[in-house]
C-alpha cells in the first residue's frame, strides 16, 4: 500500500505522522514544494496546476490514495483532483475541525492564516456548524512561517501574538493551519484552560477508511520517501528539528507521544513540538 500526501512543506507532518502511526506498513510519498510555496499567496489556478502535477507524479510512483493534508490546497484543487483520480483513486482532502469545536456549544476561536481567517471558506464552515457569535477568527501573521523554519524566537512571537488576539472568554482553539499543529505545546502554554482541536488524526483515519484499512501500529514499517519539487531526496533540516519529523527520517516506527490528539485537554502534556520551544504567554 503506497500513500501519497502533498503540500508545499511542513504542514503535511502531522497527518504523514498519523499516518505512519495507524499503518507503518503503508509506504508514504511525502511530497513537499519548495520551489514554489508558499502556496497561500499564489493564485488559485497555479495552486491546481501544481497540485494536479504533483498527484500525477504520485500515481506514476504508484500511489493508492493521494492526501492534501493542507487548507489552502484543499479549498483550490480538491474538486480538480477528485475529478481527476477517482473514483479508481481515494483523495482525502483537509477541514479544520471546527464541527467539534462547535459540538461543545462554548465560544472558542479559530487561529488561522491571515489568508485563510479572511476567506469565505472559513466562513461558510462557521456558519454551517457553529451558532451565531459562538466562533472568532483568530489571524495568527508569521506563525506558518516560523514553523516552517522552525524559527524557536519567530514561533514564540507569532504564538504570543495569536494568544493575545485570542478572546478571554474562549474554552477552545481550532489549529486551522495544519502547521500548528507541530508547536501545540507553545500554544497550549500560551492559552491555559483552553482545548486544542486538530484535525490530523481525523484525515488519517478518514484515508484509511477510503482505502478500506484498519489500524494495525504493530505492523512491519514500510519506506518513507521524500520528493522536493518533483525530485526525491532527504526530509528538510526543518522538518526533522520536530520529533514528529525526525521520526519519518528515521524511517521506524512513531509512537503516538509524538502526534497532537485530536482534542487535547487543558493541561495535557504532549511532545510534539520540536526540542528547545518555550512555553510563551500573550494572552
């Protein structure tokens, strides 16, 4: 089984690691983009056509199932792609999990891109799930940056800053960006009492589903393979300075220590974020 996740860089890390936690005999194609992120500026047309050529890459390498574990990606060129590859192909696409937020009936905020908190897309997910005046926006300016460089002073910053714009009231955050998810422990340390919800765990299993696969963490791992714009080669510097990253290196198996929960409780300790990121607080 060959399993082919895209994105423009690190924000592929969470689902590629629920991925390898779930099913480690699954062979991952990670396919990165760093000629040409970020992809939240480009326009929408270039963001289908370097998806589509990606994902045709994954399937002349064999995939069984293409992944878009990224917002962005998703709301461009997830109907391109499906329209593309299946119904002979499975394409998991990514939502923020604002359905669960919502599901517990308190305010809670949803920290995003600039891009994206101002989008309709995000917009329409609110409307569609969660009660009037229930969910903030929260802009969180060079945070997806800062992970993506694994920048330890620009990520406390950026986390400080999103924790500030943060409502008092709030008792959960959505992590909308799937780059957040890899420093939750700073946020988590920045907004004390708050839940975090993530949507990883849920693109994995909803992969797994499609592909009609069940959980099996005990099984042999199979490879990793890495391709940066087209070219195979070694996961970035960046990627491996996250536990979670340097465990897809090392080509073994991940344990679920190293993944962000699906909600993670006040107070809960995890080990995701990468060694050396303090806990801030803004708020």
């Amino acid at each position: 089984m060959r399993i082919a996740l895209i994105d423009s860089g690190l924000g592929m890390l969470p689902t590629a690691g629920w991925l390898r936690h779930l099913r480690p005999d699954a062979h991952l194609d990670l396919l990165m983009d760093p000629a040409g992120m970020p992809w939240g500026a480009r326009p929408g047309a270039w963001i289908v056509d370097r998806v589509l050529a990606a994902a045709r890459l994954a399937v002349a390498r064999g995939a069984d199932a293409v992944v878009v574990p990224c917002n962005t990606a998703s709301v461009n060129a997830l109907v391109p792609l499906r329209a593309e590859l299946e119904p002979g192909r499975p394409v998991v696409g990514t939502v923020p999990a604002i359905k669960p937020a919502a599901a517990s009936g308190a305010p809670f905020g949803v920290w995003a891109t600039e891009a994206t908190s101002a989008s309709s897309y995000q917009a329409d997910l609110v409307a569609l799930f969660a009660a009037p005046g229930q969910a903030t926006a929260v802009p969180c300016p060079g945070l997806a940056r800062a992970v993506e460089s694994a920048d330890e002073r620009a990520i406390a910053d950026a986390v400080a800053a999103g924790a500030a714009r943060t409502p008092r009231d709030v008792t959960g955050v959505v992590l909308g960006c799937t780059h957040y998810p890899l420093v939750s422990d700073a946020i988590a340390a920045a907004l004390p009492g708050v839940r975090l919800y993530d949507s990883a765990g849920a693109v994995a299993g909803q992969t797994l589903r499609r592909l009609g696969l069940e959980a099996r963490p005990a099984a042999d791992p199979a490879g990793v393979s890495v391709l940066l714009s087209g070219d195979e080669g070694p996961l970035p510097a960046a990627a491996r300075a996250y536990p979670v990253g340097a465990a897809l290196a090392a080509g073994g198996p991940l344990g679920v220590d190293l993944l962000p929960p699906a909600v993670r409780e006040p107070g809960a300790v995890s080990n995701e974020s990468f060694p050396g990121a303090q806990p801030v607080s803004g708020r």
